[in-house]
C-alpha cells in the first residue's frame, strides 16, 4: 500500500464541498529554518488560508498550486511526493485536524531526545532516512537502515521507496513517524507520531 496516496484520498474526502478546492497553495522554501533533528534537507513551507507548514527535503518545491491538482496524481517522483506531503501538513492545519505544522526551537531538541528515549525504554531503534548523528544520540540504535523494534521515519523517510513495506501488516506497529513533516499523513492515517515540542 502507498501510505502517501492513501493519505491523499482521505484528504478528498474530508474537503470535497468544502470550498477549499479553490483556493492557492503556496509551496515556498524558507532557507532561515532550523529544521527537526530527526531531519535534513530543506524546509519546504506550503500557505493555505492563513496557515503554513514546513516538509523537510532534499527534493523542494516551488509555485503555487491548488488542491484538485492532488487529487489522483501518480505521486512517482520524489518532489511531487515532498509536495504532497507539505500540502498535507498545511491542509490537515487549516482543517484542525493536526496541530503540528512548524519544528520546534533548537532549544527544545535536548528534552525531545530525553523524552524520545524514556519513551522507547531498552528497545533497539532504528531509522529510514534519518540522520545518523541523531540516531548515534539513543542508547540503543540499529546500525541497519529500517531496521529495529521502532523505527523512526522522517519525512524523506515517508517519500521514499523503501517505506512501503514497512507500513504493511505486523511491521507498521513498530513505526513510530518523528517530525512536522510526517504529521498530517500520521493524523490521516492514524499513526504514531513523535513531535512533542513541534509547533502550530
């Protein structure tokens, strides 16, 4: 399954009538952020009605766009996925549905990480497409990418190829989505999801 498409229909189906078909998106690149530690790459902001979302990537997107062109798109490159994604987050943040739509202060990584490992105890944590040097930082991490009890997945780590599996039957229960880039698909899809100082 193509958790990212999924995610996509659920959003048509929750604005369809809505009037939110008919207004822009605007997809951006803010090159000032301080991105998630669990993250790398660009800060990609997506704007709808007021509200702004970031997706961390190495595949950036600029224009402006609208909803409709979402909907029933291939979603095969790795920026049109990015963009998917940061259209999610800002549209799951307009709808109230995610309050998650901005990384936290840098200020707030040293107690995000303090938290993140009372809450995995001794479980060996791995990760797809996130920075080894935040993984090095647990106690117990898998040297394997995708590998361990939980995996964190970040947002280049949800576009990817490698993610499918991993959100198929008995392996999903050891995902564990980290960041704001991955929260409006984990709100869509009813995931876990770890980004206790993340903004709205």
């Amino acid at each position: 399954m193509d958790i990212l498409k999924d995610a996509v229909r659920k959003l048509e189906d929750l604005v369809r009538g809505s009037g939110c078909e008919d207004g822009n998106i605007v997809l951006s690149v803010n090159p000032d952020r301080t991105v998630c530690q669990f993250e790398r790459g660009a800060c990609m902001e997506a704007a709808f009605g007021g509200r702004t979302a970031e997706f961390v990537t190495f595949e950036p997107t600029r224009g402006i766009t609208r909803l409709p062109f979402l909907f029933g798109a291939a979603l095969e490159k790795p920026s049109h996925r990015a963009a998917a994604c940061a259209i999610i987050n800002v549209m799951t943040g307009f709808l109230c549905i995610s309050r998650t739509r901005l990384s936290c202060d840098p200020e707030c990584h040293a107690a995000c990480r303090r938290d993140l490992i009372e809450k995995v105890g001794a479980m060996e944590v791995g990760g797809l497409h996130v920075p080894v040097n935040a993984l090095s930082r647990l106690p117990h991490h898998a040297d394997v990418p995708g590998c361990g009890e939980v995996v964190l997945v970040g947002g280049e780590g949800l576009i990817s190829p490698d993610a499918g599996a991993l959100f198929e039957g008995d392996h999903a229960t050891g995902v564990l989505l980290v960041g704001p880039s991955t929260a409006g698909v984990a709100r869509l899809e009813d995931l876990p999801h770890w980004c206790p100082y993340g903004k709205e």
